[in-house]
C-alpha cells in the first residue's frame, strides 16, 4: 500500500505503521479550522447539503409511490365490487333455485292429478261402455250385472 492519505508502513528505521504518510506541506489555517468543527456544526452542515437532494429524491419517488398507492386502492375496491356481485349473484341464484323447486312441485302435482282425472276418465268410460254392452245385450242381463256395475264404480272412484 502506498500513497497520501492511507496506511502505509513507514520507511524509517523502527519500520512501524503509520496512519498518513509525512508530507512536505504544512497545514494552513484552513485545516486547522476544518479540524475544529464540532459534530453539531457539522451535523448542520451535512443537514443544509442534504436536505435538497432529500426533496429531490423524494419529489422523484413520489409520483410512483403514488401511482402504486393508487394501484393497491383502484385493486382494493375492485375486489370489494367483484365480492359484491358475487354474493349477489349468489343471492339470485339461490332465489332461482327456490323458484325452480317450487315449479317442479307444481309440476308434480298437476301430474299426478292429471294421471288421477285420467284413471277416473278410464273407469267412468269403462262403467259407461259394460252398461252400453249390457243394454245391448237385453233387458233380462241388465237386472243381474246391475249390482255388479254399482260395486265397479264405487271401487273405481276410490283409487
């Protein structure tokens, strides 16, 4: 290592490590100034030097910082809509559902009361169509499978 201003091993005869390397120049009244200044001044004096370039790094980082501030607030509400809209999606859904359901067991019923009024139908016409047969047939059938006809009807209205 050699040069002003580092450690460097001295070249007298003890050879022992000196932190500057003598100089010719002496010291002025400038340097012995500058070595007077206590941590307080030069605190302030870091802080005047400082300062500026502190706003001007700031006045550069704050437009990003914004528009990433902006960003996070602009996703934010966005999924505070998007959560709206599913829970009222969900909502109508669920009404739908209900509804459906209570079509379905509309739907049932008129079947099954179809399906009834169409087994009635059938023994009615069934009923009507042994009497027609038995008139047909003459007046001495008609007396005998009248008691038969009134016990086929009542069990027919039944079901």
């Amino acid at each position: 290592m050699s040069g002003a201003g580092s450690v460097e091993q001295s070249s007298g005869l003890s050879q022992g490590w000196v932190i500057m390397a003598a100089s010719s120049r002496r010291m002025n009244a400038d340097d012995k100034t500058r070595q007077g200044i206590g941590p307080a001044q030069m605190l302030r004096s870091s802080r005047r030097r400082l300062r500026p370039f502190g706003h001007r790094v700031l006045w550069r980082l704050a437009p990003a910082y914004a528009r990433r501030r902006s960003a996070r607030a602009e996703a934010a509400a966005k999924q505070a809509r998007l959560q709206a809209e599913v829970e009222h999606i969900g909502e109508r859904h669920q009404e739908q559902i209900e509804r459906l359901e209570d079509l379905a067991r509309e739907l049932i019923r008129s079947a099954e009361s179809l399906r009834r009024g169409v087994a009635d139908a059938e023994a009615a016409a069934s009923l009507a169509h042994r009497r027609i047969d038995r008139f047909a047939a003459g007046p001495g059938a008609h007396d005998e499978a009248g008691a038969h006809d009134e016990a086929d009807a009542h069990d027919g209205s039944q079901s």
